[in-house]
C-alpha cells in the first residue's frame, strides 16, 4: 500500500492492519486538546498569584484557547485536505509541545496569553485531522463507527479529566505543569503516529481562498466573543450587541462567497443534506446541554456546596463516565438500529437527564447523580452518532473540513450553552434573590449581582453579615441552576424532534465510499 493514499480515486481500499493502532494516536490527541480546555480552570489561582495578570488579562488567560480554536478550525481542516491531514497533524503535534513548554514558563501575564493563543493554532490542526484519518484509515463502516465511538468516548473523558488532573498536580508541583503534561504525551503520539497513520489528501483540493479564510476567523471570533460577553455581563453592554452584529454579519457574508466559489473552504450544497445537516445541528444541541450545564454545576459543588476544585470534579465524575460509556456504547447501537435512533435516543436521554436535575431542585446525592449520569449517557451517544453520520454523509476527498464542521459546532455549543444559560440563570438569580435587611450598601449589590460577587466581597465583612450574604446568595443560585436546567431539558428536547424530523431512516442512511 502506498503510504500516501488520495481519497476519492477509488472505490475500496485494503484494511490497514496497523489501523488500530492509529486510532491509538488519533484518541490520545484528541485527548490532549480536549483536557486543555478544561485543566486550566484549577490553575487559575496559583497563577494569578505569580503572574499577577488584570481581571482583563485573566479572562484572556482562560478564552483565548477555545477563541482560536473555534475560529482556525474550518481553515486547518482544508489545510490538511490539501498538504496532507498526517503531516498537519505531526506538524501540529510539535507546536503543541514547544507552546506547552513556553506557557509553563511564561514569566508575565502577556506572555502567557500569547502562548494559549499559539495553543490554540495547534489545537486546531489537530481536531479535524484526526476525525479525517479516521475516515480514511476505518473504510469500512462499522468499523469506521467504532472507531467514532473511541474517539468520542476520549474526547468526552478528556473534559472531566482536565480538572482532575490539574487538581492533582497542582497538589504536587507549580501551576506550569499543567502546561508541561502534554510533552510526554505529544511525543508518545509523534512515536505511534509517525508508523502507524497513513497519509491521506483531496486529490483535486483547488486553492484556499484567503478572503474564505479571514472571513471564517472574524465571523467566528467576533461571534463566540460577544456570546462570552453576555455571559459576563448580560444583554445590557453595548459591545456584546456589537461583537454579535459584527460576527452574524461576517458570517453571512462568509457562507455568501461559500456559494460562489469553485473550491469553497466548506462546500454548503452538503447542508442540504439532511444526514449531514440534521447531525450538525443535533451536535451542537448536545454540547449545548452538556458543557453549558458541566460549567455551572462546578460552581454549584464549589460555590454551594464548598467544595474544592478537585472535589468539584470527582462529583462531576459520574457524568463523565456515563458520556464514555454512551459514546462507546453508541457503535453498537448504530450498527443494529441506525444513526437517527442513536442521534434522537441521545438527546432525548440528555434533555430527561437536565429535566431531572431542574426537577429534583438540585437536592439529593443519589437522585443528582443519577439524572447527571443520564446526560452524560445520552449526549455521550449523541456525540458518536452525529459524528459518524457527518463524515459519513461528506464524501472522502471532503473529510477535513467535514470533520472542521463538527468540530466548530462542538466549540459554538460549549459557548453558545454557557452563554444563553449563563444568562438565563443570571437573570432569574437577580429576580429571586432576597437580599438581607440591614446590609452596607457595597454588600446589598453583590448580593444582587451573583454567587461569585458575593463570594468576592464577604472576605471583606464581618462572619455574621457574611454568613447571612452567602445563604441568600447560595438559595437564590440553587434555585436559578434548577429552572435553567429546565429551560435546557426544553431546548434539548426541542431539538431531539428536529432531528427525528430531519434525520433520514436506518434504510435511507448512505453506505460510506468503499465500504466491504
């Protein structure tokens, strides 16, 4: 077999017999950028006392990661159509571990940020190059979907690890070794990749087009940015309207030129594709139900429940093994029942899980783990049957930027969940919360604002008056998590019947090129 193979010339291609251990490469890494996005949060502190960064500097710290990943994602997917998805992928790898080393040694806030961001760029080569080598190393499709369901299984374990395995180091060694965890694993890959994947392009992959290209990075940038925005400060500041106009704006004008170009960045005749269409949009609906609620479940169990970051994830444990066990669960259900069964299963089974959480008032060990191992168990299949179904319904020659595609729509969900949830649940905060009588005025308005404020400020006052703004604040965010829950089981379900109705039948599912 030739070791570079060129998608889309023929009709089947010989099993590799060291495919198995390619997926091995291809899940460690998704695994690395997976745990990176998460394993920073329990480094904040440590680092904020040795670097002293602004409140500014330190928002840009814990974004600009995800900022640049999302928005270099449909770009490097086409690169490595067109230069070779392995060699992107290698080429990407080293990045990632020279970024690493100069993050966990960055001796000012500025430094710091710009390495997050180089972190990003080489985090976008590598998630859609490893979705594409899947579909060229697994040709044939049940294999290909279990192949999938590793690959997403890891990618789900990845963001529960992140905290677990920072809290752990941290409990050992200064805050860069968050950063410096990564070498040895980039050089475990490099090991395995470099024997093991077979290279794969587009034969005929045309120009990149440039305009294509900035096009895709500011609309996506602007838009995620002014998102974040309204998490932080709700609807009422002026340059989340402008971030948010700017993005849709770009966007549209982005999708405009798509239509008229002869090698488009993403060709979008493949979103009348109700396969291709109906996964994507079931794929950010799942992500939009689990990370958005992930993320304020951490700050129930700390700042409710007091616990530590590292306990904060061991309670968060259940869910992550339950979306490990859905996602490697799903090829099996795929191949006897089909894509649309697992796709709407899993979100219909995720949206019951947020159901249970907003209905139970959060209240409750056993019943809180349970309905938190039921979203991790559906939207972890979920995760696995869009996938498959979107590589599946792009042809090869396409399978980077098919697999750019799911990865952006993984990244606008997690912001978009965080967001609009984060909002809704502000907004109920501020309607629900009874602030105490008799507080100093400094204190009232924290009590108002959020938990976090609160939590802020209360060092400052009294234990008695403390204790009494933290009870207030503790109720009232309890009971807003509860109905944002609710709010995010509705929109879950809503889009479990959009993929009922969108999502073709088992006998209608396209049988991928070269399957045998």
């Amino acid at each position: 077999m030739s070791d570079v193979t060129q998608i889309g010339t023929t009709g089947e291609t010989r099993a590799d017999p060291r495919r198995w251990w390619a997926l091995a490469a291809l899940s460690l890494a998704v695994l690395l950028v997976s745990v990176d996005n998460t394993i920073l949060a329990v480094a904040i502190p440590s680092l904020a006392e040795d670097l002293s960064p602004t409140t500014e500097q330190l928002l840009w710290i814990g974004d600009i990661y995800s900022f640049v990943l999302a928005g270099l994602l449909i770009t490097m997917g086409n690169i490595g159509d067109r230069i070779g998805r392995k060699k992107l992928l290698l080429i990407g790898l080293v990045a990632f571990a020279a970024c690493s080393v100069l993050a966990a040694f960055s001796p000012t806030a500025e430094t710091l940020i710009l390495s997050r961001a180089l972190l990003g760029v080489a985090g976008a080569t590598l998630m859609p190059s490893t979705l594409s080598l899947i579909r060229h190393t697994f040709p044939n499709s049940k294999e290909r979907t279990f192949a999938i369901s590793v690959w997403s299984a890891v990618a789900a374990a990845g963001g529960g690890l992140g905290p677990l395995i920072g809290g752990f180091l941290l409990e050992h060694y200064w805050w860069g070794s968050v950063f410096l965890v990564n070498v040895p694993i980039v050089m475990v890959i490099i090991g395995i990749g470099v024997w093991a994947l077979r290279e794969s392009r587009n034969p005929k992959p045309g120009p990149i087009d440039l305009i294509s290209v900035a096009l895709s990075l500011v609309g996506i940038l602007t838009f995620i940015a002014g998102i974040k925005e309204i998490a932080i400060s709700g609807f009422d500041h002026p340059e989340s309207d402008v971030l948010l106009v700017i993005g849709i704006l770009t966007l549209f004008w982005f999708v405009r030129r798509q239509l008229t170009l002869e090698s488009p960045l993403i060709d979008m005749r493949l979103f009348k594709i109700p396969a291709f269409s109906g996964a994507v949009s079931a794929d950010l609906i799942s992500v939009f139900g689990l990370m958005g609620v992930y993320f304020f479940l951490a700050q129930q169990f700390q700042l409710v429940d007091g616990d530590s970051p590292l306990q904060a994830g061991f309670q968060l444990l259940p869910a992550e093994v339950a979306a490990l066990i859905g996602a490697l669960a799903a090829g099996r259900v795929i191949n006897r029942m089909g894509r649309k069964f697992t796709i709407v299963g899993g979100v219909s089974l995720g949206a019951f899980g947020l159901l249970g959480l907003g209905a139970i008032h959060l209240d409750g060990l056993v019943p809180v783990t349970i309905a938190m191992m039921c979203v991790g168990l559906g939207f972890g299949a979920s995760l696995t049957g869009t996938a498959d179904a979107i590589l599946t319904a792009a042809p090869p020659e396409r399978a980077g930027a098919a697999g750019a595609v799911s990865e952006t729509a993984y990244e606008l969900g997690a912001a978009l969940g965080i967001a609009i949830l984060g909002s809704i649940l502000g907004a109920w905060y501020r309607k629900v919360v009874e602030v105490p009588p008799g507080l100093p005025p400094e204190a009232s308005a924290a009590v108002e604002d959020s938990l976090t404020t609160t939590v802020d400020v209360i060092t400052r006052l009294p234990a008695d008056v403390a204790d009494q703004m933290l009870a207030a604040s503790r109720i009232a965010f309890t009971d807003a998590l509860s109905v944002t829950c609710l709010v995010a089981a509705a929109i879950c379900a809503i889009g479990a019947l959009v993929a009922f109705k969108v999502l073709p039948k088992r006998s209608e599912e396209t049988a991928p090129v070269g399957e045998h």
